[in-house]
C-alpha cells in the first residue's frame, strides 16, 4: 500500500517537530513539486539539494527517506553543486537512507576525508549515477556493491593517480565512465581494472569540446565515426592531433597548440557552431585546453591501446568506434605490445603448465598445424617450461608485491644514521645475498631472503659515496667497491664481522692506485684484471692480484666516460659508454688506438651493458633513449622506443632480465619500471612506484634484475616525499600486492643520481 505524497510532506513537519527543527523551505517546495508531479501524471521525482540544507536539517530528512518506499515516489535524486554547511558524515547516512529509490548522487568539490570515501566505497550504494567530479579521491576501491550502477563521473579528481584492480570490483551494469581531469597515466593498471567492467560501452580520459556526457559526439562529421574531443577534431578537419604524431615531440606540443603557425580553415562538413570557434584562434586554444585529458591520453597509441584491450567498448573519448577503428586498433597492439610474456595468445593456468611439464605434451591453445609445429620447436628449448610458468603467474593486477629493505640493515649502523644505498649488486652465485654501497662510504651484504645483515663495513673511513661494486666470478665471496674519491678496495666478506675495524681485510693486501672522479668499475671473466671508468676522458686497466694499474688510457672518448663494462665471456673485449652520444667496443689484445667499432645514440649515454650471451649490447642514453646492438659488429638490432620526457638530466639505465628475454627500464626524474621484449621491443608492462602513504612518487635511480628468479627485480628508489629518503626496493612481478614493509626514516639529499650504472 503506497500513500500520497502529502504525506511524506507530513511526515517531513512531524519529524521536525520531534527534532524541534524549523522546516527547512526548500525542502517542503520539493516535496509539493513532488505532488505536482503526480497530478500531471509525470514521473515522481524528489530532488534533495544540499547546499540549501545546514546541518538541523539532516536528522528529520533523514527520518523521512528511511520510510520513502511507503510513498508515492518514484526516484530520489541528491544534488550538491556548492561547498556544504552538514557534516560529511550526514551525507552518507542521507544517501544509505534512501535505499533502493536513489536514482542520482551528485556530489561535487566536496573534500570528503579518507574515511568517509572509505565508508562511500566499501558499503557501496544503490543509486543509477554517481557523480564526484572534483573530489579528493586518492585511493579508489569501489569494493562494495553498486549493482544499480550505469553511469560513474569522477572528472577532476585530481589526487587519482592510478586504477587499482579492484576499483570496480561489484558494477556490473555500469555502461558510462567518465575520469578526465585526473592523474590516471599508466595503461596496464587502467585496462585491468577496466576489464572488471562487463558492460561498459562508453569512457572517457578527454571530453569533447562540446560534448558534457560520454556519448558520441552529435557534431560528429555524417554524424558517425569522426572524433569530436579537441584532439581528434582536429585530426578530423586537418589539424594534428594530441593523440597521434604530435604526443611524440613533447618538446613542439606548446608551439602546436599555441597556432602561431596554424592556417585555420572552414570545412563544408564541420559543424557551423564548430566553424564559428575556429575562426577566432583564441578560442580555438582555449577549446583546446578545454579537453582537461588525464595524462594516459598522452601515452603513445593509447587509443588503440584501449580499444584493443575492451572489444565491448563503442565510444571513446566521444568518438565512435567503427569496425576500422578495431581492426587498427588490434594490428596497432599486436606490432607494439605484449598481451603476455613470451608472446603467448591466452592466459594460461599454471596446473595446466604442469601437467603438460609431467605428460610431455605442448600447448593445447595451439590449433593450427603451423602453431603446433612452432609451438613443439619451442618445447625443446630448456627453458619452455619454466617461461611457460613465468607466464602463467604474470600478475596482471595494477600492483605488483613490493619489499623494502631498509629495515634490514638500519640496525648495524652506530649512532642515530640511516644507510642510504646508492649502488647494489645481486651475488652471482647466492639467490639470497645482495650488496649495495651507501653515500657515506660503506659496504653491506644482506640476505634479502632472510630480511637480516650478512655483513657491515665501515668502508674507507670518511664520506665518499660507493659508485662502483663488482663480485668476483671464480670466488663470488669477494667483493670489489669503488668511492666517487677514486679510493678501489677489495673485500672478502667471509672475513669482515658485523662491526668490522679495519678499512679492509687482511685476506685482500692488494692496495690499488686511486682513480679519480670513479663512476663505474667491473671486473672481467678471470678474475685477473678490472676496469674502471668515470667522470673524464680516461679509463683504467687493475690487476686484480697485485693491485698494479695496468693501463691508463686517454682520450677513448670527447666526453666523460660514465660505465665500462666487461663481455661476460671473453676477458678481453671491453665497452664503454660516454656522454659524447658514442658507445665503443674494445679488444684488449690490440693497442685500443682504434675501437673495434663505434655506435652513436642521439643524446649523452648514461651506460651499456652485455647481454648475458654477449651477443648483444644494450646502450641506455639520456631521456629514455634505449637501443640493442648487436655486438659483433654494433648494428641496431632493437630500438625500444620509449618516448622521451624533454628533461637533459632524465638519466635512463636499463638491464635485461630473465637471461636475456626481457629488458628492463627506468629513468631517474620518472616513476615508471618499463619491460619490453628483448627481440621484438614490444611493451609488456609499465609499471609505476608510489609511496601510497606519502601520496608521492617514487623516482627510479637505478634498477637489476634478479639473476635467479624470473620477473623479479630490485630497484633503487629516491623518494619525491621526504626528498631524503632513499630505499631498495624488491619487485615481484609474479605476485600481486603492496608494500611489504614501511620505511619512514629520512634522509640526507645527494645529487649524484647520473653517475655510475
């Protein structure tokens, strides 16, 4: 039985009376408005604003929408559209009242703290649109149940950084999302949370210059298939856009989107209110401005990125999506993107994986004649098994699990210091040891396994930062380590007690001549002799035994020499690297008058690495320039393509990572862990460091991949927030989770973070 809509107006003044509240006006014409509606046979709809209501209000509303079901109403929208005089708290209560006739929340600027949107988002709601456009959103998990949910704007939430899993664990009716205006950068979290969306149809990271909703753009050209946001609306009607070639040159995007040189034109096909605008060039540019894109939009190939990796998906960004937009959009994916490692076509389950290890068979996915015979050659390699695993247990989710190990050694240092690690090596023979050298100068091997210290050295007395640590090969317990002073040492760390002396051990007597301005240093395959390298012209040759310097070579390059590394097989052949753009090869058995070759990069090279075949060389230059050549003779074997960032001390390094299958890739003024494929460059993954309680980024100064475990690796991280703060940080790529352990210690600044490897 549902009674009148007086009666609720009756309700209302009883329920104000009990609270001994003045009716609140706006609320009662409301509520007539309501009983208008229904005269006229309209809709009943009961609009609550709350920017017309104070906080008496709350209580005798909230009373009424309890018992909203027993009355005539059809919908209960909530609208807010100004900073609010009721407590955030009320809010929520007034919205969970409503129940199950909620049809619209509309909350805007409102600066709901942490545990409110906790509350919002785990209990869920039961409306059909949720907007929250400009709200402080940090952390979005929608976990809890939205099951009504078709339409979700959180335009402007400038704190969003990034989609977590679960952000949108229980909407599956949700058709229209909207994010522009936020932080969202990363491509690979973003589609696996979207994927948690069955019915979505329409998105959204850049509006339309005209269009307010998610739908296609009705200024569309034909009125299907042509891009209506700025970006593409100019591509439409002969202009470049953001989307496409200009993304490329960040450096000419200001000038593109100034139009100094542009030579605007009407078009017969464009819309005349479109043709109006652009006559005035300032307002083409303030349209411009008006796309309010997330930073995604800036990734290359994004669109086709996402509409390759949502085949439900009909409207981008208020563009259409035709059958030739998924066609290129799948062959755009396919050239320069991994779905899954190894090139493998669909998700594998690991129990199926060892099974066909046990019986011998292949993959069952393979149904093709042609795929069988490539997938049985594939089978005969050693490691298919274990690659074929490794895939399997990629996490595809937004976070993989991640370990800090500051907590381990902070222990061992005397007084009230913090180690702060600037250069780290994995033991070449033990999984579990690492090394990593500080700024001040001293040397700890942890047992990253066990979370203790294996050992501490105080390492040369005074403050010089460790650049330079080599293991040796033939007796991996010994340890060399080089200072930013030039001081060389060579330690044994069987030897060394936790609170060691002596600058060094007496097993080691060799005592080497110093090499000034030291930035880099590795030992060759023998063990006989190392090199050493910095910032100046000059690189030094050591014999490991005697401690003499061999050779003392000038002028290899017109710039300082950053890295030089050794070939893992041949103790002869030697590279190195230079800020003047030029990578050398060198064979030690010839006068190194002459380089065997020279390969140039576009910008200064911050280092080179072998392979771990030597087949390869894998040279990192300036700003995300990163390139394989092949070895023998420096052809470019793969170009990785990672767009620049416009930033002359964006210091790039990168390693190859599951033997040589994988390269990975981070740079010093960037957030971002890239892994692309060694052979084809296609992307894999990008992922992205974030100190989730700091609310900060977390810059990657140098990174290695563990020589023992596929898909992990350690990272030396430099925090943004507190500036001081510096860590190592394990990665787990098989595993989803967050950060294992908090460190909050801070730390003194350093600003040698383009130097070494």
């Amino acid at each position: 039985m549902s009674f009148d809509v007086s009666s609720i107006v009756a309700r209302y003044l009883n329920s104000c009376k009990l609270h001994e509240v003045i009716p609140n006006a706006a609320l009662l014409s409301e509520l007539y408005k309501a009983s208008v509606q229904k005269k006229a046979q309209q809709r009943r709809t009961l609009l609550v604003s709350l920017e017309k209501l104070e906080d008496v209000d709350m209580s005798p509303l909230v009373d009424v929408l309890l018992k909203i079901h027993l009355f005539d109403v059809d919908a209960v929208d909530v609208l807010c559209t100004s900073p609010l005089a009721v407590k955030q708290e009320s809010v929520v209560s007034l919205v969970r009242a409503v129940n199950s006739t909620l049809r619209t929340v509309d909350l805007q600027d409102m600066l709901f703290k942490k545990e409110i949107l906790w509350d919002l988002f785990q209990g869920g709601l039961n409306c059909q649109s949720l907007k929250l456009r400009s709200t402080e959103i940090q952390n979005l998990n929608m976990v809890g149940s939205f099951m009504q949910l078709h339409t979700l704007n959180l335009d402007f939430c400038s704190s969003l950084t990034s989609l977590e899993m679960d952000s949108f664990a229980c909407m599956p009716k949700l058709m229209r999302l909207s994010i522009c205006g936020t932080r969202i950068a990363d491509l690979w979290t973003t589609r696996a949370a979207l994927t948690r969306l069955p019915s979505l149809t329409e998105l959204r990271f850049q509006n339309c210059i005209c269009c307010k909703d998610t739908g296609p753009c009705l200024a569309s050209s034909n009125g299907a298939g042509s891009p209506a946001s700025v970006g593409n609306l100019f591509s439409t009607y002969g202009f470049k856009s953001i989307n496409q070639d200009s993304l490329d040159d960040s450096a000419d995007l200001q000038h593109e989107v100034s139009f100094c040189d542009l030579h605007v034109q009407e078009r017969d096909d464009c819309p005349e209110d479109i043709n109006l605008k652009l006559r005035d060039r300032s307002v083409v540019s303030k349209m411009y401005l008006s796309c309010h894109p997330s930073p995604i939009c800036y990734e290359k190939y994004y669109r086709e990125y996402m509409i390759a990796s949502l085949p439900h998906l009909e409207v981008l960004d208020n563009f259409p999506i035709r059958k030739l937009d998924r066609e290129l959009a799948n062959t755009v994916f396919s050239q320069y993107y991994e779905y899954l490692p190894y090139k493998r076509q669909r998700k594998e389950n690991v129990a199926s994986v060892l099974h066909m290890r046990e019986t011998g068979r292949g993959n069952v996915y393979h149904s093709k004649s042609s795929r069988i015979k490539e997938a049985v050659s594939c089978r005969k390699s050693p490691y298919f098994y274990s690659r074929s695993l490794c895939a399997a247990k990629l996490c595809s989710s937004a976070s993989p699990s991640l370990h800090m190990l500051s907590n381990i050694s902070n222990n061992v240092k005397e007084g009230s210091g913090n180690l702060r690690p600037r250069q780290f090596e994995y033991h070449p023979t033990n999984p579990s040891l690492m090394a990593f050298g500080t700024l001040d100068g001293e040397v700890v091997v942890v047992n990253h396994d066990a979370r203790n210290t294996f050992s501490y050295v105080p390492l040369f007395g005074v403050t010089n930062s460790i650049l330079g640590l080599c293991w040796l090969n033939k007796n991996p317990f010994k340890l060399l380590a080089g200072s930013d002073n030039g001081s060389l040492r060579l330690y044994d760390i069987n030897d060394t007690s936790p609170k060691a002396e002596t600058s060094y051990s007496s097993s080691s007597p060799a005592v080497f001549e110093k090499f000034e301005q030291l930035t880099s240093l590795h030992v060759n395959s023998t063990d006989d002799q190392f090199v050493t390298s910095g910032y100046s012209k000059k690189v030094a040759i050591y014999d490991i035994c005697s401690g003499k310097r061999l050779h003392l070579f000038s002028d290899m390059h017109q710039e300082p020499i950053n890295v030089a590394k050794f070939a893992h097989h041949s103790p002869n052949l030697l590279a190195t690297s230079s800020f003047d753009r030029d990578v050398k090869l060198w064979d030690l058995r010839q006068t190194p008058n002459h380089p065997c070759y020279t390969a140039s990069s576009s910008r200064g090279n911050v280092m080179v690495c072998f392979s771990p075949d030597d087949l390869y060389l894998l040279v990192s230059a300036v700003d995300n320039e990163v390139k394989q050549l092949l070895s023998v003779d420096g052809r470019l074997q793969t170009d990785f393509g990672i767009a620049s960032t416009g930033s002359a001390h964006n210091y790039t390094r990168s390693y190859y990572m599951n033997g040589r299958d994988y390269v990975i890739s981070g740079s010093s003024d960037e957030s971002i862990v890239r892994i692309c494929c060694a052979q084809t460059g296609r992307r894999l993954r990008d992922y992205y460091l974030e100190d989730r309680a700091l609310e900060s980024p977390i810059l990657v100064q140098s990174l290695r991949s563990d020589p023992f475990r596929h898909f992990h690796m350690a990272v030396l991280a430099s925090y943004v927030r507190p500036s001081s703060r510096r860590d190592i940080i394990k990665v787990n790529l098989l595993e989803s989770g967050q950060y294992g352990d908090k460190d909050s210690m801070s730390e003194d600044c350093c600003n040698s973070y383009g130097y070494g490897g």
